[in-house]
C-alpha cells in the first residue's frame, strides 16, 4: 500500500449527513495556525507505549511532552472517581484471574449496548486497588503486556497529585483533560460523576478560570449543568455517527451530524468552549477507508468561536485511513506523522494521540 503522505490541498464540500457526519457547508481549509499553539492531549496518557489510564501512561505522556494528560472517569461502588475507559474492567485489569471475585461477573446493559464482565461499580475503591491493570489490545499492542500486572487503577485524586508533582518538576503546567463515562447511566444507578469532577477541581484550587483543565463529555446536558458550576474549559465530544445518550433517552431527535451544522456550533458555544470530534467528522473516509474531501467543521466552530481537538491518531495500521497504512498488517505502525500533518492542515487547534510524542514531532516540523 503506497502512502500518500500530507495532504495539502484538499477542498471542502458540502453537507451532507448520509447517517455519519460530512461536510456542513462549503469553505476552504483554513490556514495553520501557529503551530506552537497546537495542544497535545496524552489520550489516556501515553497508552500506546504503557497500559491505558495508569499513572505510568499519564507520567510518560507529561515526560514526552504533552500538554495534557486525559483520565476518563467511571465510579466505585463508594463513589470515587477512578480512571478507567469504561466502567467494565475485564479487559482492563487482571480482576478475570481472581477467583475471590468470580461471583461478581454480570451482564449490564450500559447506554443501550449489552456489556458482560466486572463493573466498578460493583467494587469498593479498596477492592479495586487490590487489582492490576493490562493492556487492553493485547493484539496489536503486544509490547505492551509487558507491563502487565505493574500499576494500580488510579482514583481521580491521584492523577491530580501526579500532575501537579510533574508541573513542578518539569517546570510547566500539565493540563488535565478528565472525561465523564456514560454520566446519565451512572446518574441513574445514585452514582453522578458530576459532583465528584466539582469537588476534585475545586479542592485542587483548578476550579478558575485560566487553569490548565477540559472536562468532556459526549453527551450535552450535564455539561449544560457544569457550565454553572465550573470556570474551566468544556469540551463537546462529537462521534462521526450517532447521537447523544441522553438526546436518545430524551426523545430528542438530534444526532452528533446535527450538532456540527453552524446552528449546532453555535448552541454548543452557549455552554462549551471546545469541540473535540472524531478525526473522521473532520477528514471522512469512504468504504474503503481512504480520506474523501474535508469538512467545513474545523472553519464553523471557529466561526461559533469554539476550539477544536479531534481525537485520536495511533501510529498502528488498523487505527490509521487507508491513505497512510504500511502494510496489511494491523500492528505495524503507519505514516501517523503524515495523519497528523493532514489535521494540522485543517487548522485544528489541538489533538488527542495514544504516542504524544509523535503528536509533539509532526507539530514541530511544521
């Protein structure tokens, strides 16, 4: 498979929502901004060269450069925030390998998808802590597993005290990008992440504004609700297909296209300051996985005056559009600097990247 490599000079078409999200209006790519101000999120820290959400993935992340480390949220039963993708732990943690916790394997149905495994939820935070994180994608990130068995799953607490140790060691500010999981099921369950994020910023002195903090969410209400009780940076997180969880139990018939028309753009500059889109709502490919024609997303949101912060380039063939593969072979990484010179292009404002570091080098070639 030939790279193609950057793209310099692709147009913009117009809308059109077939289902997933394309284009919403005609324009051209804008100019790059001054690439020194493209931030670099540690998506779940450094999670292409450490397992996903551990302090050693959020500390590599800072120690190669990024901007700011990424922690999804999920509770435990007693209701501390803990960094976890999602709130099923099997494929995450060694929790399948004890048999002091065998009993507690159970199907869910979380946000409409039915889901089999070990919850946090069903865990203390003292029970959690006896566990150990693995690699989640052992298939493709075999190095990885490596470190298997190594690190705690962090609470929420503990990745502010390594951000803050790092800002000073280091001698810069590490920004922090928490994300809420699934925030209406847990609300259902008596289990809101919301006070949680509010009291953790807070008691940390990074509830102002100006603190170096993105709280996301894909979903928009209780980021309407945060917006009355945070100073911080709000993040829309917009899916390239779909709709938001609670716009579903709503009955609200809106989907993610809809909200990156202008019209969506601008509700979302009333309560969020960034959007952060799939790299797909922004560069769509077709079938077959190659890049078709630009979005007008990346010009609208900056015309609503939001950011934008697409998530998430991995340097693996499998993660990467048919454009910049190497080979068949899904582990073997692909041209993941040429990807990034093609957001870049579109003048993002930030990215999410699993290897931060090749996030840093493609913005400083630039």
């Amino acid at each position: 498979m030939k790279i193609r490599g950057r793209l310099i000079a692709l147009s913009v078409v117009s809308a059109a929502a077939l289902g997933v999200i394309t284009s919403v209006g005609p324009a051209a790519a804008e100019p790059a901004p001054d690439t020194a101000q493209i931030e670099v999120f540690g998506h779940r820290g450094a999670s292409g060269y450490r397992p996903e959400h551990t302090l050693a993935s959020y500390e590599l992340a800072a120690r190669m450069g990024a901007d700011y480390i990424e922690p999804d949220l999920v509770p435990t039963k007693d209701g501390v925030l803990v960094a976890r993708h999602e709130p099923e732990i099997g494929g995450t943690t060694d929790v399948d390998e004890r048999p002091e916790f065998a009993s507690r394997k159970t199907t869910k149905v979380v946000d409409g998808t039915e889901m089999t495994g070990w919850f946090t939820e069903d865990f203390t935070l003292a029970e959690l802590k006896t566990l150990r994180a693995e690699e989640r994608i052992p298939e493709i990130r075999q190095h990885n597993t490596v470190y298997d068995g190594l690190y705690e799953v962090p609470t929420f607490q503990e990745v502010l005290d390594l951000r803050a140790r790092l800002s000073e060691e280091l001698g810069r500010d590490i920004g922090v990008a928490p994300e809420t999981k699934h925030p209406s099921h847990f609300r259902r369950l008596g289990l809101a992440l919301e006070p949680g994020v509010v009291e953790a910023l807070n008691a940390n002195g990074l509830n102002e504004r100006g603190a170096k903090v993105v709280v996301q969410s894909f979903e928009v209400g209780n980021l309407k609700e945060l917006r009355g009780e945070l100073q911080v940076r709000l993040a829309q997180l917009i899916s390239n297909s779909g709709a938001p969880q609670d716009f579903i139990e709503s009955g609200d018939p809106r989907t993610y296209a809809d909200l990156v028309t202008p019209e969506g753009l601008e509700e979302i500059s009333t309560y969020a300051d960034v959007i952060g889109p799939d790299t797909k709502v922004i560069l769509p490919v077709d079938d077959s996985n190659h890049l078709t024609e630009p979005t007008a997303v990346v010009a609208d949101a900056h015309a609503a005056g939001l950011q934008v912060v697409p998530y998430t380039v991995r340097a693996e063939n499998t993660f990467l559009p048919e454009d910049f593969q190497s080979s068949q072979d899904p582990a073997q990484w692909g041209d993941a600097l040429g990807f990034f010179h093609a957001l870049f292009d579109q003048g993002i404002d930030g990215v999410f990247s699993d290897m931060p570091d090749l996030a840093i080098t493609a913005r400083d070639q630039r």
